[in-house]
C-alpha cells in the first residue's frame, strides 16, 4: 500500500531541481571555488596531520560541504544552513584539539564535556602566534561573531520562514532568491575557515604544502595580507 510519505517524495521532482540549481553558472562558479578550496586545504592537512586524531574534523568539514551544496541542489535550503555551519565549526575544532590530545579524548569519552567557539577563540588570541595582529588585517574575528550569529539563527528558526517556503515534503521546489541566500552563506563561511587556517594552521606548516596549492591559496589574498603572513609573494 502506498503511504502518504511515499506519494509526498514522489511528488517532488529532485532531478528538475538539481537542474534548476546547476543552471546559474555565475552562482556555480563561486561554489565550484570554494569547494576546491576546502579540498585543497583538506588534502595539504591530511599531509600534514594524517596522524593525528584531530584530523576527523577536516573531514567532517568536507562531508558538510558536500552535504551543504547537495541540500541546496535539492532545494532544501533549511538544510544547507546546518551543514554551512557545519563547515565552520568542525575547522574551529580542529584548529584547537590538534593540540589538545587530552581534551579531545574527554570530548570522545565525556558527552557532558564541550568547548565553546569563543574558548577556541580566545586559545587563538592567547596561543597562536601573531594572531591578533594577522585577525586585524583580515577583520576575522567580527566575521566570524556576525556570521556565526546570522547562520545560529537560520539553524535555529529564530526568523520564522526564511530560507523555507514550502508547507510540506511535496513542494520541495527551487527558490532562486533563497538559493543566492545560501550560496553567499556557503561562501562566507568557506572564506572564513581559509582565513582562520590561513592565520594559524596554514602559517606555522606553510613550508611542508605543495607549490601548486600555495599559488593557489594565496591567490586573492592582498599584498597587505601577504605581508604580514610573511609567506610566499607570488
């Protein structure tokens, strides 16, 4: 017998949506770069810190791009928004308990333990190196607080309807207003974590990544910028 949750998903047409999706080139283009981006950071740490256990958290983050750019293809734009701040928060993670071995067995062994995004903030301020004086010239730390409290608020339905429209599963259906939404979202997270990696895990290990992925990070980053990291000009 057909249930009403069967008719509900078939009457949505996934395919046409993700058709709908890939049809902006412009909005494909962004996305497209920052994925390659994540990956790239992702492949440079798995170099680096394959051993460490930390390293879960890079990988979490790129199974939350993927997820994020997939929910929005479908037009489940609620969705996205969780797996956009999923991004953000897994690379937070792994920039503390990549040294933090203890702490990070307790947050495995402990479901009461946590570390909040500002304890992981202000270890940056008191422990990384320059951080403070690298997070002025790339305006990190604001972005970060008001990105993070716009994105809480979508994951959180503290804004009653936005990023959704629809009253059931049946009319899943591409909202292109919604979707350039998303897609700046995804980018501005996507910019943040390559700022924050770029400031701290990036600049300490900076000798050990591969020339091509360098050039690449490094491409849109300013002179300023590039100056005050102190690494590679060109």
């Amino acid at each position: 017998m057909t249930t009403k949750l069967e008719n509900a998903m078939k009457a949505v047409d996934w395919n046409a949506n993700v058709e709908v999706f890939l049809q902006d080139q412009s909005l494909m283009s962004e996305i497209d770069q920052s994925c390659i981006r994540l990956a790239i950071w992702a492949k440079q740490l798995e170099n680096i810190d394959s051993k460490n256990p930390a390293i879960s958290f890079v990988r979490a983050m790129q199974i939350s791009s993927h997820h994020a750019v997939a929910t929005m293809g479908l037009a489940m734009y609620k969705a996205s928004a969780a797996s956009i701040r999923g991004i953000v928060e897994n690379v937070l993670y792994y920039t503390y308990f990549r040294t933090h071995p203890a702490e990070l067995a307790s947050l495995v062994r402990d479901a009461n333990y946590y570390v909040s995004k500002g304890e992981i903030l202000s270890f940056h301020k008191t422990h990384s190196p320059d951080f403070m004086k690298l997070q002025n010239k790339f305006g990190l730390l604001s972005r970060i607080e008001n990105w993070y409290s716009a994105i809480s608020a979508i994951v959180h339905g503290q804004i009653p309807g936005v990023w959704t429209d629809q009253k059931g599963i049946a009319d899943t259906k591409p909202n292109i207003s919604t979707l350039k939404m998303a897609v700046k979202e995804f980018c501005e997270g996507e910019k943040i974590v390559h700022d924050l990696l770029l400031i701290t895990i990036g600049k300490e290990n900076w000798d050990a990544f591969s020339h091509t992925s360098k050039k690449i990070l490094l491409s849109g980053v300013s002179g300023d910028q590039k100056n005050i990291l102190n690494l590679d000009k060109h």
